[in-house]
C-alpha cells in the first residue's frame, strides 16, 4: 500500500480557513506533480516554494527531487507546488509544524521568527563578505551548530540542507539610491521578520510587511516604494518592470533551507531519513556552482532590460547604520559572530 505522507489536499483546506487573503489557486502550469512518478512510488512527500519554478530554488526544489527519486530507486518522490500556490510563507511554515505539509524552502531568519533563534545570525547585515565567505561558515562546524539548533529549539521541524540564491539587495521604483541617506522616507516592503524589519529601519526606511505574492503590484501602483531580494528573485518576478533601480549592496547574505516536518520525519524508515539526507548534502554542492554561475547570466540580462544597477565601493556608511541590529540580535552570541568574522578574513586573506 502507497504511504503518502500528508495530503496537499488537507493543507488547502487548512490555508482556506487560516489564511485565505494569501491563498492562491493552483495553477496546474505550474505544477510539477509527475502522475508516473507519484503512482510508482512508495512515500509521496510534497514541498512548497514561494518562487516560481524556473527561479534558482525552484529549480533547487526540482533538482533535490530528482536525486530523491534517484537515489531511493523511486520509491520516494517529492511534489512541489512552486509559485506560492500553497500560501505565503508563514502560512506554509505553519503547515510543515503542523504536519500538513512536509517539505518547505525556508528563509533562515524566517526560521529563526519561528524559534531557532541563533539562526537569526546569518540574517545579520553585512556579516559575509561574498558567497566564498558564507559557504565556508556553512559548511564548517557553525553551520552544523545552527541547524541543530532547530531541532534543540524544539520547533517541529529540522534541516535537510542549507540552499542559497544570492545575497539580498535594495530596489526602488522612482528613485535612485546611492547611500544609506538616499532611502529615508522610503516605503520598503521586507518579509515579516524581525531582524529584516530592524535593519531597514535603521537604514532609515520604513518596513511595510506585505504578501509577496502582492509586491509587483504594490510597486506599480505606489503602495511601497520599493523591496529587496536575491537577483534571481527580482528577476524571475520580474521586479524590474516597476522597480528599475537596483542597488547592489548585499545588506544580507541569509542562507535559505529545505526544512521538513518532525511529524513527517518521524514517519520515515532510517534508511529513507539518511536518503534525505546525502541527497540534502549533494544539492549543495550543485546549488553553490549553479548559483555563481546563475548570478553572472541574470546581471548581464537586467542590464539588457535597462536596469539601473548601482553598486557601492565603499560600505561603511551602510555598516555603520547598522550597528544596533549587531546589539540587540548578537549580543548572546558573539563568541559565533567574530568567528564568523575570522573565517571572512582567512578568506580575503588568500
């Protein structure tokens, strides 16, 4: 007998009555549920995503099941459900704690909301120097040290692996923005974490939380001013239609994070948790060259689209506006950050 874990079906209905201004109706387009593949399978496990599935973690999404399906010789298959057709992202966070869905690409910092709070340090602004410094800290005994601190936080979910899209950057609609005084005033939605909402205050904008699915629009008609994201996300939403000034400043380098339910996690053999596992472990390393390599393409095609894209040769300023955020999320953990810091040095170093 099939052992589906949890039913999609089950989280709509449970989204319609919790958050049903975010739902959105899938759109079977979209959709990259493989009747083949779930017919054969012995555990069907489905995974949410916010971004479409062309973007880098939809593709990330779509690539970790494949070497799921792979490496269990088929008899587990992930369906994902991309393009927030399952809710936003603390509806679908809510979901995996609940065991009504099973698999979730999280934001670190958004994990750290939900209780895992030395999570929060990867959200710290300027804290990475670049990609090379971030994946040295990930893959060292810190980042084994943070992700089980989801399970330590006891917050009815764990890591599978840590994922990255770039780091994060400023864009505005009407405005261009060359320094941390340039964004005064300024409406900027951020995603509903504290640290993310903190450290565009104290840039000196103001934080207006807001469904990402509602962002192109309330860009278009002046209910923000402008956001941040990866260059993946700002181009896969096409965010560069109503926002074409873009400032790369990568305030944030937060890793994302396949996260899976505890209930779901515990309703698998050891041997198909160990599965999830060396597979988690091989997406990372196609997510770094992938990621790099994806980078470098989308810059070149946003200058094609016109973008302004401004990027500051001296940080300081921004860093320096920054500072409380250093105070109030790391003073419990500083020990962490300055061996976070270390390794950044030992990488310019060479």
């Amino acid at each position: 007998m099939k052992k589906v874990i949890s039913s999609v079906y089950i989280l709509i209905l449970m989204i319609s009555f919790t958050a049903c201004n975010t739902y959105k109706k899938a759109d079977t387009n979209l959709d990259t549920f493989n009747t083949d593949r779930a017919k054969n399978a012995e555990v069907v496990l489905s995974a949410g995503e916010l971004n479409s599935i062309d973007s880098i973690m939809g593709q990330m999404l779509k690539k970790y099941s494949d070497l799921v399906y792979e490496q269990s010789k088929g008899r587990i298959y992930i369906e994902i459900y991309a393009s927030g057709q399952l809710g936003d992202e603390r509806s679908q966070m809510q979901a995996v704690q609940m065991g009504a869905l099973d698999i979730f690409r999280a934001n670190t910092v958004f994990v750290g909301d939900f209780g895992a709070k030395k999570l929060n340090l990867f959200a710290l602004p300027y804290l990475f120097n670049d990609r090379e410094h971030l994946w040295k800290v990930l893959d060292s005994p810190i980042g084994k040290e943070l992700m089980q601190d989801m399970i330590e936080s006891d917050i009815s979910m764990r890591g599978l692996c840590y994922l990255e899209e770039g780091s994060r950057h400023f864009f505005i609609a009407n405005k261009k923005v060359e320094q941390p005084d340039d964004l005064k005033g300024l409406k900027l939605r951020v995603s509903e974490t504290s640290i993310l909402m903190d450290t565009v205050k104290a840039l000196g904008a103001s934080p207006t939380p807001l469904s990402f699915g509602e962002l192109y629009t309330a860009l278009q008609t002046g209910v923000v001013d402008g956001a941040e994201q990866p260059i993946s996300g700002y181009n896969s939403n096409s965010f560069y239609e109503v926002a074409p000034n873009f400032v790369l400043d990568s305030h944030t380098y937060s890793p994302g994070m396949l996260v899976i339910s505890q209930r779901s996690w515990e309703k698998l053999t050891k041997e198909d948790q160990r599965i999830l596992m060396e597979c988690g472990k091989r997406l990372e390393k196609y997510n770094k060259e992938f990621t790099e390599a994806e980078e470098e393409r989308l810059l070149e095609k946003l200058k094609k689209e016109n973008v302004d894209i401004f990027q500051p040769k001296d940080l300081s300023k921004w860093q320096k506006k920054v500072e409380p955020i250093y105070e109030k999320y790391g003073k419990d953990n500083q020990k962490l950050i300055e061996e976070i810091k270390k390794m950044g040095e030992d990488t310019n170093a060479r």
